[in-house]
C-alpha cells in the first residue's frame, strides 16, 4: 500500500513538473507566434530618393499590408553606413528593428581602418531585397557604337580617355577601377560629386564613357541623348534586353552585382527570421512590386539567409582586392 501511494505521488509530481514547464514556456510561444505585435522598422544606410530608398519603401509597403503593423523606414545616412549599422547591431534582437544591408556595408569593411560593427558578426541576415546593373554610357552621337569599340580606342590611345564615376570608393567609382583592372586598360578615372555633372561632363566629351547607377541616365537614354553599351551583370539583364554585359563586350571575368538584403541583430529568434524571409519571398514575388521595383532599375530578388551571408563575405574580399589595387587610402 506504501509503495503503491510514493509511486502515485511520484507520478502526480512528475505531471504537475510538465504542467509548470508548459505554463512557463507558453509566454515565450505566444509572444514569438504572435509577432509582429507592433511597427517594424527598418533602417537605411541612405537618404531618401535613392535606388534603396524607393524600393525599400515598396517592399515595406507590402509587408505592412501582410503584418497589419506598419513597416516605417528610417533614413540615417552616413559615411560607410556606419550610423545605421551601428544602431541596428545595438538594438534589441527583437524583431521589430532591421538594417538594410548592401554591397556597400561589404565596400566599408575594407574602406576603413576600423569599424564599430561587424557586418558578419553582429547580424542574422534574413534575405535580399533586390540586384541592380551598373550601366556603361556613351553619349548618343559617340563613335563608340559598342563598348568593344571604346575598349579598341583605349588600346589606340593609352592614358587619353577618361571614364567619369561619382563617390569616390563608392560602388560606381570602384565599378570603374574593377574595368580598369580586369580588362589591363590605360585609362583615367574622374570622379565627380554628382551624377548630372557626369552627364555634362560625357556630353561636352570631358570624359567618353560614363559608369552609374540606371536611374542616372534614364531620363537621357529615353531621350536619345545617351545610350547604353553594356551593363556590369554576369548574364544579360531583364531590364535591358538585347544590351551585352562587359564581359560578353570583351572583358573577361568582369562582373559587378549591387544588391540590397535585410539583417537583424544578432541573436533574433530564428522562427522571427524565418517569419520575415517567408513574408519577403510572397511579397517580392507580386507583380506590382516587380514592375515598381523595374522603374528604379531594380530585379526583384528574395533570397535564402544564407545566400545573403554568401553576397556579403564574397564581395567584402572582392572590393578589398580593388581597393588595395586602386591605391585608394582606408579612411
């Protein structure tokens, strides 16, 4: 009877342990099943206006629609991103605030000396966003019909053609200097502040070809007034069908992909992660937001976490190859 009764009680304090483990593991489920449970923000490295602003604020647009709960972005511009990276890693691995990662966080880490971050360490990464072309323009009257054409007059006429780019260890400026370097030709590059003072520049033949972002020259091209040669993907670009890439042009092994992601701090639960990197792939893959996202030159491209990681790390040793290549000094 004794023995009976200790393996009853036995039997009761072992259900009455699970039972406490479930009350006490049910908050955490709930508030992780339950999220987002208010706004989500996301973080710029930019300004508003630009190519990662217009398309971040499409895509937040649809996610707030998907969460019910607002998606706000925050524009905090800065030398090397380093204002928002630094606020995102610091923040609570919540959920609820996210940096929009790009090719140029992998340009800052070999860009400076130092750097109160770590773009592969502090953060989760979630998923891209999107790519994007360089694009390489002549003006629309030039006798460079094709950029194999320019590349024969750079052999002609060693150190005599110039090359304009804007933002100096930018992706455009060192887009131009990968060129360089790649295709071993003699040629000086000319930076300049801003992207309309290289198309003055182009039109009053001061430089002869000009390497930027699509929306910089859309205006121009549509009036004829330039003209796109080829443009920095490894395959032909969806947004520019029938234009040849660099590489197909004549410099091999040329390449040059932007691209926007999302990050957490490090430590987000997993399941928020995978929460958003769903609702990322559904909303990148509307129609609506493909179209948009094509007016600012933009492919949609949802990614898996990993295949950000990937982007990142590759392009943080491909840009520290040009840099120290460039002989650009690290700030």
């Amino acid at each position: 009877m004794g023995k009976g009764l200790t393996q009853f009680t036995r039997r009761c304090a072992l259900l009455a342990l699970s039972a406490a483990l479930m009350l006490a593991l049910a908050p955490v489920n709930s508030a992780q099943a339950a999220w987002p449970e208010k706004p989500i923000k996301l973080v710029l490295p930019f300004g508003p206006g630009g190519v990662a602003d217009v398309s971040s604020r499409i895509m937040a647009d649809k996610l707030s629609q998907k969460f019910n709960q607002r998606v706000v972005i925050e524009n905090m511009p800065g030398p090397g991103g380093i204002a928002a990276a630094r606020a995102v890693a610091g923040a609570a691995p919540d959920g609820y605030t996210m940096l929009l990662i790009t090719n140029g966080t992998a340009i800052s880490v070999p860009s400076f000396k130092s750097l109160p971050f770590d773009p592969v360490k502090d953060f989760e990464m979630v998923s891209m966003v999107g790519t994007f072309d360089l694009v390489f323009v002549v003006k629309g009257d030039s006798e460079y019909k094709t950029l194999g054409d320019f590349l024969k007059a750079v052999k002609a006429q060693p150190g005599k053609l110039n090359i304009g780019t804007i933002s100096v260890g930018g992706t455009q400026h060192l887009g131009g200097e990968l060129f360089k370097s790649v295709g071993n030709l003699d040629v000086q590059i000319v930076p300049y502040k801003t992207s309309p003072e290289i198309v003055v520049a182009l039109l009053r033949n001061d430089v002869q070809l000009m390497v930027d972002f699509p929306p910089a020259v859309q205006g121009q091209v549509a009036d004829k007034k330039l003209r796109i040669l080829a443009v920095s993907s490894p395959k032909e670009s969806p947004l520019f069908p029938g234009i040849p890439t660099v590489d197909a042009a004549g410099v091999k092994g040329y390449e040059v992909i932007s691209w926007n992601g999302v990050g957490m701090p490090k430590d987000t639960p997993k399941e928020i992660v995978a929460t958003m990197n769903k609702a990322m792939h559904e909303v990148l893959a509307l129609p609506e937001v493909k179209e948009q996202f094509a007016r600012v030159g933009v492919v949609a491209h949802p990614s898996t976490p990993q295949e950000l990681m990937g982007r990142l790390t590759s392009d943080i040793k491909k840009w520290d190859d040009v840099i120290v290549k460039a002989g650009i000094p690290r700030k």
